[in-house]
C-alpha cells in the first residue's frame, strides 16, 4: 500500500512538473518603445517566439520555466514565470546605434544598429527643445540635410514654406503617418524662390505634442514606398501612450518687439476597456502676430523703375513720399498666421493576435499678408484718377489725400488626414490591410486692391417713349464696369487636392535568417482648381493677385496600382542583405519598374557596422505641375511689377508653341556608410550619396518676347497682354552628392549632472546639372534657354553647400540646459536681372539657440527658449566672376543700381528678391508652461 502511495505521488509531481501555461507580454525599450522581433525563448529549450510589430508575444511554457528575452543591440534579460501570465518587460540598452527603425524595409523592424540604411530618429522632446514654434522649423534646427525658410515674397506660399532634404525639393520626399501615406498640399509653389515648381505635404500643420518620434530615411526608397521617395522618406510617428497626458501653454516673442506667439495644446489618452486598446488626442490653437523686416527703399531706383514716364514726375516726388514712409509702405517678414490643429491616434486589440488601428487629423490656418505697397508713383492717379475715392488719404498735396495703397493676401488653409486598418496574425504571417483618406483645400481673398480695366457694361435701352422701338439716345451704357466702379475686395479662387489610399502589406519571418514582405498599394488622386469670383479675373484681373479664370480651372483625377516584394537575409549574425523589386502602373504614365538592393555587415562583437545600398526611383509629375494654368503679377528687374503667366503642357498654347508633354523622372541612388558604438556612450555614423535624376521636371524661367517678333511666342504673349511665359518641362539631368555625419556622446558625468554632446552635419560635395539644357524648339530658335543662371542657382545653391549642429544639454537636479550652434554655409544666387558677371553670396553664419528647463515638481515644468540669441542675420555681398566684374564692383554707382535690381529697390534688403538661409527675424524668446495630469 504505501508503494502504490508513493507511485501515486511522484505521478502527480511528475504531471505538475510538466503541466503547462499560456503567457503573453509586451517587449519594450526604456524610453517605453516597443522592441518588434525580440526574441522570447524558453531557457534550457528549443521553445520560443518573436514579438510582433507592436512588440507582443504569445508563448506556452512549463509553469516554472525561465524566459531568456533578447534584442540586437540590447542586453539580455532572464525572467523567471513564477506563476505569472502577463508581462510587461523593459530591455535596457547595450550597444546599439539608436532606436527601434520601422522606416526603410518592409520587411520586420530592426534595432538601428541592424539597418542596412540611415536614418535619423528625433524624439518629441528634442523638437520641443529647439523652442521653434512648428513642426518644419523644428526640423530645420536639428536635421543638417533638412533645410526651410519662410520665402522673402509671400502669397500662397505664406500658408506653407517648401522645405526639402538634400537638395532635391519638396517634391522628393515622401511624408508617411504612422508608416502610411500622407497627402500633398494643393499648392504649387510658383514664385523665384527655393523650391520653385515644387509642392509637398503640409508637414507645419501637423502638432509637435501629437508626434512621439520622427524617423527620415535619408536614402531613395521608391522600391518600398512608391513615387515621391527619391530623395528619402519621414516617417512621424504618433503617441500611442494614454497614462502620461500633458497641457501645454506657450507664448513667445522676437527680439525687435513683433511676431507675439501666444498657444495652447493639450495631449491626453485614455484607455480602451479593459487593456483592450487605447485612444490619444492632440488639440493646438496657436496665434502668432506679423513680423515686419521691410528696408530702407533708394529713391533713385525707384524713379528708374516707375519715374520718369509721367509728366510732371520728379525725383522730388518720390523722395517726398519715401520722407514719409522710407520702408514705401512694404510689408515683409512673416505673417500673421492663426491655426487650429486636432488629432487622434488609437487601437483596439482583438483575440489571435489582431489589431484595429485608426488615427485623424484636421489642421485650420488663416494667414494675413501682404502684396507689395502700391505707391502714388507706381499706381498714379494720372492713370487712375478714381484711385483718391477708392483709396483716400491723408497727403495734402495729392486730390483726396491719395497716397498709395497696399493689397492684402489672405489664405485659408484645411488640411485632413485619416487612416482606418486592421493588422493580424495569421499562421506566423503579418497582415496590414489599411485604407487612408487625405485632403488639402487653399482658399484665398485680396482685400484693399481694385480691377483696373476698361470693359464697359452692357449696353441697356430705356425705351423713354414707351412705344418698343430702340430710337436714338435710347440705347445707353451705363459706364465702366470696374476701375471706378470697381469692388476692392476679391476672391481669386484657390486649389484643392485629395487622395485616398488603399493598402495590403504581408511579412513574415520564414527563419532565423530569412524574411520575406509583399503587398500592394492603390492610390487616387483628385486636384482642382478653384474658379475664381470674375471681378477677381476679367480683364487684368484684381491688382496684385488675379483669380483663377473659368478656361484654367476644372477638376483632374488619375490613379496608380503598384505592388512591391522585399526579401531580408541573415547570411549570419552579422551579415545582411536586403532587396524590394516594384512594378507601378499610372493611368496617364503607364507602368515601371523599380529595384533597391541593401546590405550591411557587423563586425568587432556589434560595435560596428558597414552599410550600403543601391536602388533605381521613379517619380511622376504632380497633377499640380501637369494641369496648373495661371497669370500672375511678379516684379521684373528694371521694369517694376509685370503680368506674366504660365501655360500648362496639356493646354491649346502648349500645342501652338511645340511644348512637349511632361514624363516621369528616373533617379539612381547610391548610398554607402559605416556606423558605430565604440563604447558604451559614443556613437557615430557617416554615410555618403550619390542621387542622379534623368528628365527632372522644372517650372522654366520667364520667356519673354523674341527680338524680331512675329513668332507663336509673341502672339501669344501679345494676344494675352503678358510680358512673359513659364511652363513645365523635363529640361535637365541633375547629379547630386554628399556626406551626412552624426557624431553622439550622452551621460557624460560631470558633477552632479549628465551631459550629451551631438554633431551632425551635411556637406554637399557635388549639385549640379548633368549634361545641356533640353530646350524646346521653340525658345531654342529664339535664343532663349527654360532654365538659365537665376534658375541653376535656385536647383543647385541656394541651400547652404554646408550645414552642422553643435549641440550639448547638460542635466543637474530640476533643471536641463541646452545650447545648440547651427551653422549655416554659404548659398549661392544669381538673381533675375543681376548682371552675368556677378554673383551674390551668403556669408556662413553660426545660430546659437539656448534653452532651460526647470521642473518645478513631478506635474509642473518650465521651459525658455532663447532661438538666435546673438541676432544673427543674413548677410550677402557680390561676387566678381570675373575682371568685367570686378570692375562693376570698383565702381559704387553701379553696385547700386545691382543691388536695387536684385532687392527691388531695397524692399528685401536683408534676404533679396530670391531667397536666403535662415530666418530674416533675429532672435526670438519663447516661453511655456507644462503640466502633466
């Protein structure tokens, strides 16, 4: 008997020792990241599993089994079940290079020290450290490749600057939301300025506080994620977190007393049931007053540009108007700007390793700007003697006190985006079916301007007799329909453009060594232009800012069907290889097909890693470049403000000059780099590229009349009233070059504190235009060219051939300092009308930023932001290209009257008519307040 009891016995040990249980968990790093393709094995067996996209895991283990959980690039952790079911484990850093990539491969996320590719990773509390009030600034003070500035002439490009990485435009980049495609604004930038014939996503609309981490891949990926990735892709990624919710308050000031800030936002979460998903929210209104930077305007250029011509007109006159107001009354800087801006980021999990996953966003802004003044000499009440009732004011010796007037330029903005998608598991495969919808609609108003033409109104009878016969003096006009009669008030119309995006994205992990991704993506794209109000058209149009006429307005559609397969291959731990092949087919420019290869190597136990990669890119013209119509007034050296007008390549005139339709552009990129972690706190990375473009799209320069006349370009412009065209075109090949460099030491101790040092730069080896201009017949036979010097130095040197941040934070109890010096190398213009022989340049110059937080207790932090402390301002000379001139240069007369042809007349003194480097507004002061609930 007692036998048998001991049988019974070891029996039921021997089946509790062996008796099993589901666990389930989540894999994260400190900064609460999640960690996918952890692995999460059972010690002592063959038992394992990797955590998912999401950093979850599932697994059956033995009751008293001990997990062995581990990451590249993290240590490895030991964790004894005990009995538990549920785990939350926090992997601590080893030797990685940086975070967690989803940006780059489709295939499963790696740690940064595993990417073939680089890309920079910037946290939500390092763009809030550099106190720039938007997304895109922020950007540009801590990414050396990233560069944007407000344009020196506003219009519609007050609602949105271009911005661009290495070189090649807005364009080139493509915007993701949480890893899915974000849409183009409906604005096409038009003027002579950086970015010119671009257009790209409103990325400044987009809340700071909602964004957890940025990730830009600096390399060409159209392979994996389409069209528009040629020059790389940002990848933003929003908050998922619903415990730590925030209110912020923030308000902020420049050095010259203008440009108020004042905003609020709040960022909070909560939870879905019980752990079943979460929902965060972002809500940001902000207000930030004009900031005003008009020079000094010379008298004598403006009698050279507008004097002279009318009798009676002196230099006399003009001085007498600048004695009053010396800036001519010119409103420049930044604009005043009120947004609202909402969004949402959420998921709900579901049984067998499912996910429903949503988020939206909706961004208001109105912008107030200005037109350039219209003085009395400019728009004289000689020609215009109905202007003093239009306009009084308060010049005694002008009839009814005229004394000029200034049009404003009022823009509103609505941008949304929104993503609906379902994420699964199924037998080992990751299924992501999602389906995005975005939108971009620019409306806009003239105020405080007129139509100036001559159409009279429609002839009316009287019939005085009343016996039904028109007999004479009974048919009548009732007079001019706008100049005196006109209203002062317009609406010009705008542009609207949405998508909707439909994608399937499959992955699996076949083994320790391969990994394979597939899947497809279906894309609709809608643009409009909006007609405008026809007193803001008919005729000249309103003054300063013509509306969109009825025969260039209407709505366009096209759509594109691609499909893509990516291959992932540990040849060892140390050896990868990655490939993507994609074939994309457009509904109006038939199919391509586009490869990428990528590999990296590690070696000295993970500390260093070689990388490289090698991909063909593709990029069809926007429907904005393709459809875009317009007349618009724009300032011509030596002849003042001009009418000219741009034809779209689909249009009748197109066809009348031989302008070819647009194709597509080809790109080849080249990127190789080494990484490396030394030791524990150091880390570096430096990468070469090489881009080249074939066929790249460009908005041409103005072609003006042809100097024996009587061709189709001058009855054209003759016919239109037009001092000039532009038009797209694929006029030339374009190579670009450089080195990105990263260099990140962090937990320095000394003292009591902590402190980081980070230096990254971007040096620009090699801009330029591959080969000769491929000119249309037309303005070849003409002796003009589409793209000329102005044009050359706005695609390839107008962003600073140089850029590098030096930046330090020192950490010590309450309080975290920071000092950032951003240095901005020289650019390169040659201004429209500026003599050939010279060249402007811009000084390199050092920004220095300094910040101070203080935390006040658990809840309450304060922060101040001292942004360009010194006042450091852009500074440009001329340059001799050769002796003719220098001597231009020896002779100050004449270095005036360049300096007025390229600044009109000293309007933008500081920046030119073209462009500059940084910001033109000096130093800035922000301060806010932040609770956490």
């Amino acid at each position: 008997m007692k036998q048998i009891f001991t049988l019974l016995l070891a029996l039921c040990f021997c089946s509790f020792g062996w008796s099993q249980m589901k666990i389930t968990g989540t894999v994260k790093d400190a900064n609460n990241e999640v960690l996918p393709g952890a692995n999460i094995l059972e010690k002592g067996t063959q038992n394992g599993t990797n955590s998912d996209f999401d950093g979850k895991f599932s697994l059956t283990v033995k009751e008293g089994a001990i997990l062995v959980i581990s990451f590249s690039g993290f240590e490895t952790q030991e964790i004894a079940v005990d009995g538990k079911k549920i785990f939350n484990i926090t992997l601590k850093e080893g030797l990685q290079l940086d975070e967690v990539v989803v940006t780059g491969s489709r295939t499963p996320a790696r740690s940064n020290t595993s990417s073939p590719l680089p890309v920079d990773i910037v946290g939500v509390k390092e763009l809030q450290a550099t106190g720039q009030t938007t997304f895109d600034k922020a950007l540009q003070y801590k990414i050396p490749s990233f560069n944007t500035v407000n344009t020196p002439v506003n219009d519609a490009t007050s609602l949105l600057d271009p911005y661009e990485i290495r070189n090649m435009g807005p364009s080139r980049t493509l915007i993701l939301i949480n890893g899915k495609r974000k849409n183009l604004s409906a604005l096409l930038y038009t003027q002579t300025s950086p970015g010119r014939g671009e257009t790209g996503a409103d990325i400044s609309g987009i809340p700071t506080d909602a964004i957890k981490t940025i990730q830009i891949l600096r390399d060409g990926a159209s392979a994996q994620y389409g069209s528009d990735a040629i020059a790389g892709v940002m990848n933003i990624i929003l908050k998922d977190d619903y415990k730590n919710g925030s209110a912020t308050f923030r308000s902020g000031i420049t050095g010259e007393g203008d440009g108020e800030m004042l905003g609020v936002s709040v960022n909070n979460g909560t939870q879905i049931g019980d752990d079943k998903g979460f929902i965060n929210y972002t809500v940001d209104f902000s207000k930030t007053a004009l900031a005003n930077r008009p020079g000094t305007v010379d008298a004598e250029g403006e009698f050279a540009d507008f004097g002279g011509t009318r009798p009676g007109e002196t230099l006399a006159d003009i001085r007498s108007f600048l004695s009053r107001r010396p800036d001519a009354g010119n409103i420049n800087g930044s604009p005043e700007t009120t947004a609202a801006k909402f969004l949402v980021n959420g998921a709900l999990d579901f049984k067998k390793e499912s996910e429903l996953y949503f988020n939206a966003a909706y961004v208001y802004k109105k912008v107030n700007s200005f037109a350039n003044y219209r003085t009395p000499y400019w728009r004289d009440i000689q020609d215009y003697p109905y202007l003093a009732n239009l306009f009084p004011g308060s010049h005694p010796s002008n009839p009814g006190g005229y004394d000029g007037y200034v049009p404003t330029f009022e823009g509103d903005l609505n941008d949304y985006n929104a993503t609906l998608g379902f994420k699964s598991k199924l037998n080992g495969w990751n299924v992501d079916v999602s389906a995005t919808f975005g939108g971009n609609m620019q409306t806009y108003s003239v105020n405080n301007s007129h139509n100036p033409s001559s159409i009279p109104t429609t002839a009316t009878w009287t019939d005085a007799n009343n016996n039904g016969v028109v007999d004479p003096g009974e048919l009548s006009s009732q007079g001019n329909k706008y100049r005196e009669n006109s209203p002062i008030s317009f609406d010009p119309g705008g542009t609207s453009f949405s998508h909707i995006v439909g994608n399937i994205d499959i992955s699996k992990v076949l083994s320790d060594h391969v990994s394979i991704a597939f899947g497809s993506e279906f894309r609709t794209e809608n643009f409009e232009i909006i007609e405008g109000a026809l007193a803001s058209y008919e005729g000249n149009g309103a003054d300063s800012f013509a509306g969109n006429r009825p025969e260039n307005s209407g709505k366009f559609n096209r759509y594109n069907l691609g499909g893509y397969f990516d291959v992932a291959w540990d040849i060892n731990k140390d050896f990868l290889i990655n490939g993507t092949v994609r074939a994309e087919n457009y509904s109006d420019f038939g199919s391509t097909f586009v490869w990428k290869a990528s590999s990296r190597y590690k070696f000295a136990d993970d500390k260093y890693t070689l990388r490289g990669s090698v991909s063909t890119g593709f990029r069809a013209p926007t429907l904005h470049q393709i459809y875009t119509q317009k007349t618009q007034f724009s300032f011509v050296p030596g002849s003042g403000i001009q009418r000219g007008g741009f034809v779209n390549n689909v249009s009748p005139q197109a066809r009348l000059l031989g302008i070819p339709k647009l194709k597509a552009e080809e790109s080849t990129n080249f990127t190789v780099g080494i990484g490396g972690k030394p030791f524990k706190n150091f880390s570096f990375t430096i990468d070469y590229y090489h881009i080249a473009v074939d066929d790249r799209i460009v908005l041409s320069t103005e072609i003006g009349r042809t100097s024996g006349g009587g061709t189709a370009l001058d009855q054209i412009l003759n016919a239109n009233n037009l001092s000039d065209l532009s038009f797209f075109v694929n006029a030339i090949d374009t190579k670009t070059a450089g080195l990105d460099f990263v260099f990140s030491y962090k937990n320095w101790e000394i003292g009591p504190g902590k402190v980081g040092l980070n230096l990254s730069g971007n040096y620009t080896i090699t801009n330029e235009r591959d080969g000769a201009v491929k000119n249309p017949k037309i303005v070849a036979d003409a002796g003009q060219s589409v793209v000329n010097a102005t044009q050359e130095a706005l695609f390839f040197t107008s962003r600073p051939r140089t850029k590098w941040i030096l930046g330090a934070t020192y950490d010590i109890g309450k309080f975290g300092f920071s000092l950032n010096n951003t240095y901005f190398g020289k650019t390169t213009f040659k201004q429209q009308g500026l003599d050939s022989n010279l060249r402007t340049e811009f000084t390199p110059k050092i920004v220095t930023d300094l910040g101070v937080n203080y935390n006040v207790d658990k809840n309450w932090t304060v922060s101040f932001n001292a942004n360009n402390i010194l006042n450091v301002l852009p500074e440009w000379s001329f340059k001799a290209e050769n002796a003719a001139g220098q001597a231009i240069l020896n002779d100050p007369a004449q270095v005036k009257t360049q300096s007025n042809l390229i600044t009109f007349n000293q309007r933008y003194s500081q920046m030119t008519y073209d462009g500059y480097h940084f910001s033109q507004l000096g130093s800035m002061f922000n301060l806010s307040v932040n609770y956490r609930f």
